[in-house]
C-alpha cells in the first residue's frame, strides 16, 4: 500500500492488532520514507448476512433454519403462518440495517424472541429455551419469572380492581 502523505510504495507495519469480534484487523503501518503512520483494516467481505455461532464457527444467514426454529416454538399456539412469516420479515430488516454483515447468532435469537415474546409467550418459552440452552435451571426460572411477573402486571392494568374501587372509609 503507498503511503497516503508522500506516496511511497514502500510501508511497514508495526502493530497488528486483531479486532474485538476476531474478525477485523488493524495495522499500524509506517512509511519507509517519510514516517508517515497510518492505520488499515483488514475485514472479510460478505455478500451476504453472515452468523457467528456460540463455537466460533461463521455461516450464511438461513432464514429457513430461523423459520423452522420459530414454527417449532408456535406449534399448537394459536400463531398464524402470517404472524411467523412477518415476525421473520422484522428480523431480516432489523439485521439488513446493522452496519457489519456479520452477526453474533444469539443476537438473531434476541431478535426473534423479542417479538415472538410479544406473540404468545409459551411460544417464547419453548423458543428461549433452545436458542439460550441454559446452562443451568435457575436461568431458565428466572425467565419464566419475568414472562409471569409481565403476565400479571397486565392483568392488574387490565382488569384488575383500581384504587376507586376502595373508597376511604
Ligand atoms: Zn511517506
């Protein structure tokens, strides 16, 4: 690479680092001539959305695979095949606006199990307890809290008795 300030075809790197996401490179680079130092980054080009997995491995974006998981956690809920198909429809656009074109696969797992949680939440159970493979079973009950603790605020909102109907006195 020429040097940006001089133009020199000759440079030298002297620092390299590797980026957070292990997918980027950043080298310091120095100009043989001038001294001019400037820094490049090196990152793979995707066509398409690429998913990092939990194990390091890097795949195409299948929308099929995300479709499949979500049907498996809507079966026998009352979701309908519209519902699934726009839910997946969000997520594409949600992942397409991001700047990288590589994506960590629990952030697509995020993603889906937002909006299915506002769908049907057993469905979202069933679907967090695939994608997050808790470790252990306090996790897996601290979400069902959180699902249930949701559940019962929007009772109380809902139709629950509200302070008018407790007159003082
Ligand atoms: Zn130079």
């Amino acid at each position: 690479m020429d040097c940006p300030d001089c133009g020199h075809d000759r440079t030298s790197v002297v620092d390299t680092r590797t980026g957070e996401d292990g997918t980027t490179v950043r080298r310091r680079r120095e100009c043989k001539r001038c001294s001019f130092r400037f820094t490049t980054y090196e990152r793979p080009e995707w066509e398409t959305l690429q998913v990092k997995k939990r194990d390091g491995r890097i795949e195409p974006f299948d929308r099929e695979k995300l479709r499949g998981g979500i049907e498996r956690a809507v079966e026998k809920r009352p979701v309908d095949d519209d519902a699934v198909e726009s839910l997946i429809e969000d997520v594409e656009r949600e992942l397409a606006g991001r700047e990288t074109r590589i994506v960590s696969s629990s952030l697509v797992g995020e993603l889906a199990s937002e909006r299915l949680r506002e769908l049907d939440s057993v469905a979202y159970i069933r679907f967090v307890s695939v994608y997050k493979a808790f470790s252990d079973p306090e996790e897996f009950l601290d979400e069902l809290d959180t699902i249930l603790d949701d559940r019962l605020d929007e009772t109380v909102d809902g139709s629950g008795p509200t302070d008018n109907d407790f007159p003082d006195g």
